[in-house]
C-alpha cells in the first residue's frame, strides 16, 4: 500500500499544476477578450462621433506606401484620437477627432504626420509629401 501510494503522489501534483494551470490560463484569455470587446466597442463610439460629426475630425487619407500604423501612433502620441474609417473600401482614411475643433489642431496635425509619421511599410523613411486632408482642395 504504502509503495502504490508514494508512485501516485508525483502524478497528483502533476494533475495539480496542470489543473491550476489551465484555470489561469482560461482567466486570462476571458480578461483578453473582456479587454478586446471593450477596445472595439470605444472605437466603434469614437468612428460614431467623427462620423456624425458630434467631434469635429480631419480625414486623412494615407498614401500608397506610407504605414497608417506609424500615423496612428505618432497622433496618438501628441494626444490625438484616430479610427480608421472602414466606408472607405478603396483607401486607407484616418479620422483624426479634434475636440478643440479641426481648424484649430490642423496645422498640428499636419506637422505630426510629416515629421513624425514618415515611414514606408518596411520602416524606412519615406520621401517628403504634402499632408493633405479631405477637405482641402488639391493644389496642381
């Protein structure tokens, strides 16, 4: 009896962590997606806003070549808000939200995604180019 029992004890305390280990790691995922759900419903309330109008935001639309995710991190860094606007099949437009109002951040703007966002997809940075938002006429 006492030998069967001291070749069962590694094997309990190996069920043990394992059990434990699944019950975190079940945790964790239902956190990630608790946390992800949430991401996606602040978004969705953000491209609401922009969309209606509720926020004033300029509409940036990112050039061939240029890494929207750069843009969205360097605004994100100066404070800014930016969704991708989805109805726009064809292009990659950002709505960047400007509570203070568009016309006031827009020279901000301009200078952040020039400066600061300039890189390619593969990271390199990309040669210089007009920033230029939805609303401005094109200049020839």
């Amino acid at each position: 009896m006492r030998r069967l029992i001291g070749y069962h004890l590694p094997m309990v305390f190996l069920v043990i962590i394992l059990v434990i280990l699944v019950v975190i790691a079940a945790l964790v995922l239902g956190f990630g997606m608790g946390g992800m759900r949430a991401m996606r419903q602040r978004q969705t309330a953000l491209r609401s806003d922009a969309v209606s109008g509720q926020v004033e935001s300029l509409r940036y639309q990112v050039p061939p070549g240029q890494d929207p995710a750069a843009v969205i991190a360097a605004l994100k860094l100066e404070g800014f808000e930016v969704v991708r606007d989805d109805a726009a099949l064809q292009t990659q437009d950002l709505l960047i939200l400007c509570p203070g109002g568009a016309e006031r951040e827009r020279a901000r703007v301009r200078a952040v995604i020039a400066h600061e966002a300039s890189m390619d997809m593969e990271g390199h940075a990309m040669p210089e180019h007009e920033v230029h938002f939805a609303d401005e006429p094109r200049t020839a």
